[in-house]
C-alpha cells in the first residue's frame, strides 16, 4: 500500500467522524543552495519567486516552478544580513556586513545598484508600501532613509545608542519603528523624524521587530526567549508570549493580523493565534536555530530559512477547514481583539481589511493530553535534483486546545464548555468521546504508518539514484573500451 493510501484512509476517518478539522501547515518546497546559514528570506508579489540572502555572501532567487533554475547574486563581499522584494517585485534590496545595501534586478544578467552611506554592518533593508522608500538599519547606530528610484540618501534617524537591529515602515508609510541593542524599541514620525515613543526593554534587546497590518500594533521578537505585543497608541503591552526556549530570531504576521509566525534559535517556528492569546502550531523540520520567516503576501504560504543552510517553502492551510460531509468551510470573521492589561482590559480593533478568521477547530472539541498527542497525517515533498522526493522529518503538531501559551491570559471569544460541548455532540448525533479517542488513536497509527512508509519511499529512491548512477557509469566504462577497440 502507498503512502497516498495511508493519508488517503486517515483523512477518510477524519472526514467521516471529526466536526471540523483544522488543517495543519504542510512543508511544500524545501531549496538547498546556500553554503552558509540563511538569514533572511521574502517572497514575491506574484509568488513566482523567493529571495534569500546568506552568511555565504551570496542572494538567491529561487523559482517556485521546479524545473526552473534558481539565480545566485554575487556582488556583496561579506555576509548578506536582509533581503526584500519591493512591493512591485521588479527589484530586490539586500542589507550586507560589508556597509552597503544593493538593489539587484531579480533576472538571470543579476544587474545591482549600490548604496553606500553605512559605516558598518548594514542590519536590515526594509521597502515602504508604495516602493518609492527603503529605510535600513545599521551596526553604526543610525536609521537612513534612502528614495529607491532617484538612488539618493535622504536623512538619518540617530537616538540609538547601540547597534540598530532592524527597521520597518509602517503599513501607511508615516511611521517607523527601530530596536537596537541598547535594550529600546523606537517609534518614529517619518515626516518630522522626531523619536514619538520609545518601548523599554529592561533585561534584554529585542532582535526583529514588525507593525501588525493594521499599524495599530507591534511585535517584537526578543533574546530573553519571547515574544511581545504592544499597542503603539496606548503605549501598552497586549500579549507577551513565553513559548520559545532559545533566542526569536523572526517574526512574521499573517496578512489578515490574525496569525502570527515566531522562528527561534531552538529550531522550532511557532504559530500564535492572537485572537485566543495562546499557541496553535510547533513547526520542527530546521536542523538546528531557524533564523528567518516571513508570510507570503496572502498569507496562503511562509517560508523559513536556518543554520542549516535551508529554506523551506509551507501552506499555511488557515483559508479554510473540513467539514464532517468533506465540504470545504470559510473561516468566521471578528474585529476586536480583547486583550486584558493588568486590571483593566485593553482592546485592539483591526481596521476593516484586517478580518480575522476563526473556526471552531480552536475550541477545545480534540482531547489532546500531551504535547504531542500525534503527528499530523502528512508527508513532506522535498525538490531534490529536479525530482521529488519525500522525508518525513519536518512536521507540524497541534498544541492543546485546553491552555493557553500566552503568559497573559486573553479573553478573547468565549468558548463552550466542555460539557456543553459533550451534550450539543450526543443532540447533534456526534461520536462518543471512547470512541472518538479510540479514532484519534486509530489516526496516531496511520500517522506512524504514513511516517514509516515515506522514509522507505525516500529510501528507496536513493538507491534508485545510486542504481542510475552505476547503469551510466557501467555505460560509460563500454563506450570507453569501445573507442579503445576500435582505435
């Protein structure tokens, strides 16, 4: 039986006896290119190509279409620390150790521009919305602001007094925000360049730093392990997350500011929900600190990037669930995030484009007991060599429904109990809760199965491999005596 059949049967029992299914995140593509740890990745507008930059000097663009080949930029001297598409995709900017920021044409002539300005490590390169702006961030203590098309610098912002880790523009350009080692996060008036708010981090830095899309909110990611939310209006903090048990690398929100992705030096990537306040996904497939991630622009993928010199391609899968009759199902909207500070409660209303799904696979409906009840009924594809291949390494597992990841407890949408929940199943004719344990046992095996099944499959296509490589060399060999005999 084929590792299709084996998801095929355990996506059959789902579908015949779960409510709803979450769908979890699935590995797609997975490129190896660099020679060094990749530090950072984006993905185009059009979603035809990824950009990566590495410790190996070097910028990639890889194309999603696997029989085409991927682009390697070399211009940069030292490390390439930051890479971007502009919102339009005709240009990628790069940020490098070597003090200078390049924007290259993402084709095969790799045609660059250089911008010299930095006096050391340059940190970050981040465009503005509408393409026109590129604002980096630097080791020599300052933020500049550059026009892209004119190839000018414009001015410096200069409060830091340590290395800038990163710099963002925000979603309606009029604000920028700045961390640094100097253990402060900074917002600025891009107009004015005057310093507006400045969030105290006191035992720590925080090492990347975004607007929600909405521009009422920030996340920064930390070097005390976790990750926090503040409200830029309120000054506030909303959320702080303790999940993580290594450095947060990156960080990336979802674009419907729902969802937010975390990548730590614990080689693990998280997903939070930021509705419910708590922990979704633990996502593990990196050999070691996950460096970067980034959501695509619609959310429908991210990508991650490592010290294992990797970049993976994922479906986020959070468009839509499975129903019990296998139909399809449109995740529900709502617009306030509840969030309590403290004694009293903080409210963060996302403007009208910034919906944020919900399904009722986030209440507790699964009994989940452990941290890793089971593994999801799926198998990762892997491009190798211009074929596909498959491994079973990287995976995704669902946290438990039952508590909450945020060390602030968020009173978000209210969810049924437990036994209101029992009772609305035994009127809705749903499955006992023995039985249902004993299916989700039933799907724990197909899972170690499917699991089992694809490291044979993989197996089995490397001594395929091994077995062409002899048949050429064997050919080779009698075309060699061949020539000799006939000389």
């Amino acid at each position: 039986m084929g590792i299709e059949d084996w998801q095929a049967k355990s996506l059959y029992i789902k579908m015949q006896f779960g409510h709803f299914f979450w769908s979890d995140p699935t590995l797609e593509r997975h490129f190896k290119g660099h020679r060094d740890t990749v530090t950072s990745v984006d993905f185009s507008c059009s979603m035809k190509q990824i950009a990566t930059g590495s410790m190996d000097s070097c910028v990639m663009i890889w194309n999603m279409k696997p029989q085409m080949r991927a682009y390697r930029f070399d211009g940069h001297k030292e490390a390439v620390t930051s890479v971007q598409f502009s919102p339009s995709g005709h240009l990628v900017a790069s940020a490098s150790r070597d003090k200078t920021v390049r924007l290259w044409v993402p084709s095969m002539k790799a045609e660059s521009t250089v911008f010299r300005a930095h006096t050391a490590t340059v940190r970050s390169v981040n465009f503005s919305g509408d393409g026109q702006t590129l604002v980096t961030a630097s080791n020599d203590k300052t933020i500049k602001v550059w026009t892209v098309h004119r190839q000018k610098f414009l001015f410096s912002l200069n409060q830091h007094i340590n290395w800038v880790r990163c710099a963002k523009f925000s979603p309606d350009n009029r604000l920028i925000v700045s961390t640094s080692d100097d253990k402060t996060i900074k917002l600025w008036d891009k107009n004015s360049r005057e310093c507006i708010h400045t969030f105290l981090e006191h035992a720590c830095y925080a090492t990347h730093v975004d607007f929600h899309p909405s521009g009422t909110c920030i996340a920064a990611a930390s070097t005390d392990n976790s990750v926090k939310l503040w409200d830029i209006r309120s000054h506030k903090m909303l959320q702080h997350y303790q999940v993580h048990s290594g450095v947060v690398n990156s960080l990336s929100f979802h674009p419907a500011g729902n969802f937010l992705i975390t990548a730590s030096s614990d080689s693990t990537m998280k997903i939070l929900d930021l509705v419910e306040g708590k922990l979704l996904y633990t996502l593990h497939g990196h050999q070691g600190a996950v460096t970067c991630v980034t959501f695509s622009r619609t959310g429908e993928y991210f990508s991650s990037g490592g010290s294992d010199e990797q970049v993976m391609v994922w479906k986020s899968n959070f468009d839509c669930t499975e129903s019990s009759d296998g139909n399809r199902q449109q995740h529900k909207s709502v617009s306030t995030l509840q969030v309590p500070q403290a004694s009293s409660t903080a409210y963060f209303n996302l403007n009208s484009q910034s919906s944020v799904p919900r399904s009722q696979a986030f209440e507790p409906v699964e009994k989940l007991n452990r941290h890793e009840s089971h593994p999801p009924a799926h198998t990762q594809s892997y491009s190798h060599n211009g074929r596909h291949s498959r491994a079973a390494h990287s995976h995704a597992h669902r946290e438990p429904n039952s508590s909450s990841s945020s060390t602030q407890q968020t009173q978000g949408l209210q969810q049924p109990s437990h036994q209101d929940q029992a009772q609305s199943h035994a009127s809705e004719g749903k499955v006992p809760s023995g039985l249902a344990s004993t299916l989700e046992h039933i799907i724990g095996q197909l899972d170690i199965l499917t699991q089992t099944v694809s490291i044979l499959e993989q197996r089995l296509t490397l001594t395929e491999d091994k077995l062409k490589e002899c048949l050429e060399n064997q050919m080779e060999i009698g075309l060699h005596l061949q020539r000799r005999e006939e000389a």
